[in-house]
C-alpha cells in the first residue's frame, strides 16, 4: 500500500490544533479525518526540528520539514 503525502493546509492544522488548541490526537482525527498513527507522526516530526507554533510566516510549504517524507 502506498503511503500518500498530507497537504500543507492539513500539517498546519495538526500543528494548529495540537500544539495551539492543545487538542487530543482523537480530537484531531475526528477534526480532520486521518488516522491518529498521521496525526502522532506529524507531529513528532514538528518536534525532532523544533517547529514550534505558530510557524514562521516566511516558512514556504516546500521549506517545511515536516512535509517530506520519511
């Protein structure tokens, strides 16, 4: 099965709701809809380069290095 690429609008809102709103993985997959394993992922890549939020206004989507891929 191959692995598809999130958007950067639903990276940002991961970002958004965890580490702004302080939601719950559940909370965020239910926002969203993907699968909590996505949501966790995200966000543990967010914090293995300190991204922190909100994000830089001048980090493109190409800049981010949450959206590559492993």
């Amino acid at each position: 099965m191959s692995r598809s690429h999130l958007s950067m609008r639903k990276i940002r809102e991961i970002l958004r709701l965890r580490l702004d709103c302080k939601c719950s993985y559940q909370e965020i997959t239910n926002s969203i809809n993907i699968s909590c394993s996505t949501a966790s992922e995200c966000i543990r890549r967010a914090k293995a380069v300190n991204l922190s939020w909100p994000l830089l206004t001048e980090l493109t989507d190409e800049q981010c290095p949450v959206s590559k891929s492993a």
